[in-house]
C-alpha cells in the first residue's frame, strides 16, 4: 500500500478498493465490528493510510456517501492522535483535498470536512494553515450557497474548539483573522439564509467570553445586528440573540446599560416563546441579571409581567421525562441510567468544606427547574416586593382543585419551595398557615404533588423546628415529621427520593429534638432499606447517616440498636469486595461509629478488618488489577479511610487493640503518598485521628509521616491542594502534642511553610488559616527554644489568625504555645503587642486555670518591662471593649 513518497502522493486502486471495502462493512450494522475495527488498525499502520482516508472522503465521487462521511469521521479521529507525527507532505496533502471540499454539494460531505479542518488548526495552529485562511475568505465572499455553508460551517467550529487561534498575529497577514472574519459573519446576519445567519451569530457569541479588543471595537455593530435578529423566523437564531444577551449581561454588562429597556422587553417577549429551547435561554437573563449586580430598580418595574411568565413556565410541560417516571411504583426494576454516579467527599479537619447544593429532585436542566431557580435568585435580590404580584397568582393555582389542573397546583407548590429564603421575612407571620396547608397535600393523589410538597417542606425546615418550644408549634413538627415518614414509605420512586431527602434535611435542623422519636424513625427507614431499590437506597443511607450525626450518643440504646444494626451488617455481608454499592454503606457506618462512640466495639472488629482488606486489596489492583481480581476504584480506599477515622473517633482508645493486630501503620504511610489527593486527604486526616488515640503505633514511622506531612504545605499550587494541606497541618499538630519533643528534627520545615500561609491569608480557605495558626502555637508549645528566636518575623499574623478562632482546646494549645515563646523570648513580640493583646483579648472565657494564669503572667510581664508609658502608649491603641476584655488578667 506504500507509495513512492515524492510530493505529488498517488493511491493504487488496490489500496482504495481494500480500505472501501472495510469502511463498508464498518458502517454496516450486521458486520463483525471488532474485527473490522482490527483490520482497520492494522491498515493504520501505513504511514499514508490518512492520505487514502482523505482521498476517498474528497474525491471517490462514484462511493457512497456514507462510505466517504465514515473515511472522514476516521481520519478526523486519528489525527487527533497523530497529526503532529505525519510527514509534512503527508499533513500538506490532506490539508490540499480538504480545502476543494469546502463547497462539496454534499451537507455531510461539507460537514465532515469542516470537523477535519479544525482538528487540524487546533493541532497545528492557523499560523502553519495561511491557504486556510484565503480559501475561508474566498468561500464567504463568493456568493454561492454551498461554498458559503461549508466555510461557515468550517469557521464556527474553530470558533467553537479554540476562538483565541483567531485572535493571534500571523505572520505575512496584515491584520489578525478575527479582524478579517468579524465584519464579514456580521454582513452574514442579514442573510436570507437561516443557516448562515445561525452559523454566523454563533460564531461571534464565541468570542464573548473572551471579549477580544476586534469586538469591542465593533460592539456597536454587533448588538444592532442582535438587535434586528432579535425578531428571526427561524428559532435556532433567536436562541443565540438570547444567549448573547445573556453572555454579555454576565461578561460585560456595561454595553448593555444604554440599551437595558429594550433588552428586558426583549427578553420578556423570549421568555414567553413558543419553541421551549428559546425560553430556556431567555429565562437564563434574569438570573444572569441579578448575579452581575446591576442596579435591581431597573428591573423592579419589569417584576409584575416576569412574575407571571416564570410561574406559568413552573408547570410541568406535557414531554417532561418527570412525567412518564412519576407512573413507576417501586415494583418497577431500577434502569442503569437511572443511577446516577455518586461523590463521595472526603474527610476534611475544620470549619468550610464544600456544601452541598440544594439541589432539585432530578438533574435535567429545563425550563421548569430554570424559571424556579430565577424565582428563587429574584426573591434573594427583591424579597418582599415579589409577593403582592406573586401571592394572588399563587392562590388561584392552589385554589383550583380540579384533577386537570394538577400541574398548577404542582407549580405554586414548587414556587412557594423556590422563595422560602429570599422572601422569609414577608413570609414568617404567615408560616403556621402555610405549612399547615402543605401538609396535607403530602397525601395527595398525585405523585408529584406529593414529592414536590416535601422539597418545599424541606425549605421551611428551620422554621417548622423553630417552633418546637411552643404547643402548636410542637404540633405542626411533629405532622411535618410523621407526614414526611408516610412519605418515606410510599410506593412511588419519586416520592420516596423525594422524601427522604427533605427528611434528611429535617434532621440537620433538628438535632438532638428528634431523639424523643428515634424509635418510630428508625422503624420506618430500616423498613425503607428493606423496600427500597438500588437508587433510593443510597439516599435512606444518608438519612440513617444524618440521623446518627443529629442525635449522636442518644442513638446508643439497645432497643434502638436492634432495629437498626442487623439489616446494615446484613447488608454489609452480602456485598463484595468490589460492589460500588458498599461506598455509601461505608459512609453511613462512619455516622454511626462516631455517634455511638464506645457503643460500636461489639461491631468494631469485622468492620476494622474488612477496611483493612478494601485498602490492600485496592493497592494491589492499582499496581496488579488481575491477582487483585477486581479493577483499581480509589474511592473504596477513601471510603475505608474514612470509616476507619470514624472508628478511631468513636471508639477512640479502644481501638487501640485492632491497630496493634494490623499493618494499618504501612497501609496508611503508602496511602499519604498517594498520587490521588482525595486518598491522601483522607490518609493525613486519619493520621491526625490515630494521633489523638494510640499514637505509640505510629511510633516506628514517626519520622517518615512527619517529612509526607511536611511536604504537603510545601508546595506551589496550595490553593488546588488546599484540603490536603489543611488536614496534613492539623495532623502534624495532634502528632506534636502528642510525641512532644521527638517532633524537633521538622519543626523548622513545618514553620518555613506556615509562616507564609499566614502571611498571605488573603483569599486562601478559612480552615486552613485556622489549623496554620493552631499548628504554629503547638509546635511552639513542644519545641519553643526552637520557634521563639524566630517569632517576630511570624508574630502579628499569627496573632491575627490566633483572633479568629472560637474558643477551644486546640485553641488552648496554641495559647500554651504563645506564653511559652515569650517566656524563651520576650522580646520577640514586643513589636507585635498590640496584636497579641487583640488575640488574648479575643477569649471568650479561658476555662483552663492554668492557661489563664500563664496569660496573666505574660500581660504582667510586660507591663512592668515597658517603663515609661510605654505600656500605657500599648493600651491606648486598643479599642475600649478590647480593653476591657484584658481587665479580666490583672492588668
């Protein structure tokens, strides 16, 4: 198949009939696919096997199309791989068959090549393509139809894939390529083509993000042309007027600003579109409106024609999917697209991690769930004001009682949801009444009214637990909570799913006040575990896991363990190894373990071990997946991680004896020198919880956990690797109280990388600041001959930091860190002294006698070393309530 390699590359007939023949029985649906796609690979090998692919996709004119589209299709996909390493005749060959192909009278023809072209440029840049670049010009410019389709088509794909290519100088062009295309896509938008004008309006929307200086210039320009395709036939071209709009107003609102009437008429109009796709984008603007901080008044006047529009878009449209789901009863099996991927997050030490989303029930963008979430941002930026438009509407869909006008009521139910914060204050006088109406529509006859009415249930939560304290209010929670239980055992998926969520919402808000119902809750969702499917079954873990966090000790009764232990350690028996179902029972294990405490040893031992075994058999399938005999997922080493930290916070130093049986030690140091970051995470945050609870076993690899600690705040992307580093700060500082003085040989290391987390505490994670801090003062604590001779370099960030922590034992720490430093280095801080009184200051109580006698000296100390009025100059600079917080230590 070779062929001679001068410039002007021939094919031999044998060749093309060969490759033909395999593409023909490629696309063929009764074909042996894999073999052909071997026999395929194996003709990759040529070196000019692309320059047949090209050949046959540009010029076998007698070939079917489908034959010529599936040569392309191939070719586009190994050059993707293998463009850079061709000849450079082969890559100039195939770039000389495309070019003609531009106006192919084919579609797919013109399509394919246009695909192939910017594969092309994102490989190897437009700078080595300048015959591209003319021949594009030439296509736009020469009035024939398929000659301009296929260049369109070619243009908005690079446009699509890499825009900044465009926006480059290239050498023998006078100008940059945007600066030649720009005013020619805009001479586009007046064509009596729709597919030009879609393909040319969605080439500049390309560019808006970012926003070179060629369509600033041609601002102007640009927003008339949106504004006369604002009115297009055609509803793919009004779709991108709306999604420009919507681009611009986030990108760069201020070219909206003269024209920002006429823009919200527009899209009010667009909201109320008869193609769904258009509304979509339209409803898009006014989240996109409130989040650029624009002034609200502009829309204020706008809000009594908006209102409406979003509320009628909250209705179930008649080809929503939610729909056809709502019918399955549980009997019905779960698809395996209905299980959606899960994410387990891993263990982090301090006060922000990642919330969750409110999200809504299922994760299908649509004009329903778009215009409830702009309902929502609208009543977080206008609040009340919504309501005198909003509550009437609301209303007559609740007062209609027909079953044909289901879907109404659904939506006012889901609108009361979308604006349960922004608009609470307006709301609060009225909650008694609203939940009381909520709740028996948790037992209506239809479905999604039911599943509905515990999302917005849930949204009123912290309301409904509020109210505990008084009778009535005791009531409605206790039918919010029993309703939310039927709800929990309904026969419908959705319902269930539903319920459960807004139930484990419940039991965030209220905590230790469910434990006078432990009983009844467990029975119904350990009665749910044994009924639910696959899916929902994930979410009844959450439940049992949230619940255990809610009431935590309370959970430890045998009357309650014996409703809620054997289905879970059944359960726990039946799945393998490596059943990716274990990952949300490992979570709710680790719930459980930290909420019983001393009460989990009786199920510690097998649970202990098979984490074990998940680790080793996970590390061995990273390196060696066939003896392993299950396929490497670290997430079920994150999971066993962190089920492992539960027990050792559980049980605390009864888990001592299953340590001491088990490699954990060597396990644990190869899992914080992993390459993933959520398996180191877990790994350091383990450490630390072993260090509180029987650190003698870390004993023999004291010095290799501290230098794999130590390294993890030395690194340059700390703001990527943030959680790790948090966690590895605050597990060095529980290994330092703990090993006191054998943690002198890091000391220093650990200093040089905190030093510059506190300096720098702009813009970096609150918990990470706070565990720096607390670290610092600990070390300074076990080691101060060491830290105090570098304290003044340290000493006001670190009093800053020292601040903003809540009073605590690890503030203690840090505390016994600080007075022990001043007594090895008085002078140290004394530049620093205003700022160390604002941290002592910042105490709510020290509870320790000690710590606040150690306080008292220091403050004296100084005092008396500061003659002069020295001292007094000191005081004066502090804010009054700061001094009277320090009147408490004798000064």
């Amino acid at each position: 198949m070779a062929a001679s390699s001068s410039t002007l590359w021939q094919p031999q007939e044998e060749g093309l009939r060969e490759i033909c023949g395999l593409l023909e029985q490629h696309i063929s649906p009764t074909s042996d696919k894999p073999r052909i796609w071997q026999q395929l690979q194996h003709c990759s090998q040529f070196p000019d096997f692309n320059n047949y692919l090209a050949f046959i996709l540009a010029r076998a004119e007698g070939t079917p199309v489908e034959i010529r589209q599936a040569a392309g299709l191939l070719l586009k996909n190994n050059l993707r791989t293998a463009f850079k390493s061709l000849s450079l005749s082969y890559q100039q060959y195939i770039k000389s068959e495309l070019l003609p192909c531009l106006g192919a009278a084919d579609r797919h023809i013109r399509s394919t090549v246009g695909t192939i072209i910017s594969v092309i440029v994102q490989e190897g840049q437009v700078l080595c393509w300048p015959e591209l670049l003319q021949a594009l010009v030439q296509c736009l410019d020469s009035n024939e139809l398929n000659h301009m389709e296929g260049a369109m088509d070619a243009l908005s794909k690079i446009c699509e894939d890499i825009p900044q290519e465009l926006d480059l100088d290239v050498p023998g062009l006078a100008e940059r390529p945007i600066n030649v295309f720009l005013p020619r896509l805009f001479q586009l938008f007046k064509s009596s083509h729709s597919s030009l004008r879609k393909l040319s309006l969605g080439s500049v929307n390309e560019f808006i993000m970012l926003m070179p200086a060629a369509l600033v210039l041609s601002m102007d320009q640009f927003l008339q042309g949106l504004f006369v395709l604002a009115h297009d036939p055609a509803a793919e071209v009004r779709k991108l007027v709306c999604a420009a709009f919507v681009q611009l107003i986030e990108v760069r609102p201020s070219v909206l600003e003269p024209h920002l009437r006429n823009v919200i008429e527009y899209m009010l109009q667009a909201n109320r579109d008869t193609d769904d796709e258009v509304s979509l984008e339209a409803c898009e603007f006014w989240s996109a409106y409130c989040e650029a901080q624009l002034p609200p008044e502009n829309l204020i006047e706008f809000l009594p024609r908006l209102i409406p529009v979003l509320l009628s878009n909250m209705v179930y449209a008649e080809d929503d999917e939610s729909l056809v789901d709502a019918e399955e009863d549980e009997s019905f099996p779960d698809r395996d697209q209905d299980l959606k991927p899960r994410f387990h997050a891993s263990r982090f030490h301090g006060a922000e991690n990642a919330e969750d989303d409110d999200d809504d029930i299922v994760n299908v963008w649509n004009l329903r769930k778009c215009s409830a979430a702009a309902l929502d941002i609208l009543s977080n930026v206008f609040g009340d004001d919504i309501l005198p438009t909003l509550m009437p509407l609301v209303q007559a869909k609740l007062a209609n009682v027909d079953d044909v006008a289901w879907k109404e009521r659904e939506a006012a139910v889901l609108a009361f949801g979308a604006i349960a914060e922004g608009c609470i204050n307006g709301l609060y006088p009225h909650l008694p009444e609203i939940v009381s109406f909520l709740i028996p529509l948790l037992d209506d006859k239809f479905p999604l009214i039911r599943s509905i009415t515990c999302w917005t249930l849930s949204r009123y939560s912290k309301f409904v637990v509020q109210g505990i304290s008084h009778q009535k209010g005791h009531e409605q929670f206790e039918k919010v909570l029993m309703g939310l239980l039927r709800r929990v055992l309904d026969t419908n998926k959705r319902v269930q799913e539903a319920a459960c969520s807004a139930f484990a919402t419940l039991e965030e808000e209220a905590a230790e006040e469910l434990a006078p119902h432990l009983e009844i809750i467990l029975q119904h969702l350990l009665c749910a575990f044994g009924r639910y499917q696959k899916r929902n079954l994930r979410i009844v873990y959450d439940a049992i896991g949230t619940l255990a966090d809610a009431v935590g000790h309370e959970l430890n009764q045998p009357r309650y363990l014996e409703i809620l232990m054997p289905p879970l350690i059944s359960k726990w028996q039946q799945l393998s190894n490596a059943d990716k179902d274990l990952f949300p029972l490992l979570e709710c294990f680790t719930s459980i373990a930290q909420a019983l405490g001393p009460g989990f040893s009786q199920f510690a031992e097998p649970v202990f071990q098979r984490c074990i075994n998940l680790i080793q058999t996970q590390q061995l399938a990273k390196v060696d997946p066939v003896s392993a005999g299950v396929p490497y997922e670290k997430e079920f080493i994150v999971c066993s991680l962190d089920l492992l930290s539960g027990l050792a916070e559980g049980l605390g130093s009864g888990v001592e004896s299953l340590v001491a049986q088990s490699n954990l030690r060597d396990l644990l140091l190869q899992c914080c020198r992993d390459d993933a970051l959520d398996v180191r995470q877990s790994a350091l945050a383990l450490l630390g919880d072993l260090a509180r609870v029987c650190p003698a076993h870390l004993h023999p690899s004291l010095s290799e956990f501290l230098n794999v600690a130590a390294k993890q705040l030395n690194t340059p992307e700390l703001k990527e690797t943030v959680s790790v580093a948090n966690n590895a700060c605050w597990a060095i500082g529980e290994l330092a109280v703990k090993v006191r003085h054998e943690i002198s040989p890091v000391v220093m290391t650990v200093i040089s990388c905190l030093v510059p987390i506190l300096q720098n505490a702009q813009g970096l994670n609150k918990s990470l600041i706070e565990n720096s801090a607390i670290t610092l003062g600990r070390l300074a604590w076990v080691c101060p001959e060491l830290v105090s001779p570098h304290m003044e370099h340290f000493m006001q960030a670190w009093c800053t930091a020292l601040s903003m922590i809540r009073d605590d034992i690890e503030k203690e720490d840090a505390f016994r860190g600080l007075c022990a430093m001043v007594r090895a280095n008085p002078s140290g801080a004394l530049s620093s002294l205003v700022y160390m009184c604002i941290a002592i200051a910042s105490w709510h109580e020290i509870r320790s006698e000690d710590l606040h006698n150690e306080v008292c000296q220091v403050l004296n100390g100084y005092k008396q070393m500061l003659r002069d009025g020295a001292w007094e100059q000191c005081m004066s600079a502090l804010e009054p309530p700061v001094k009277e917080k320090l009147s408490k230590y004798q000064v």
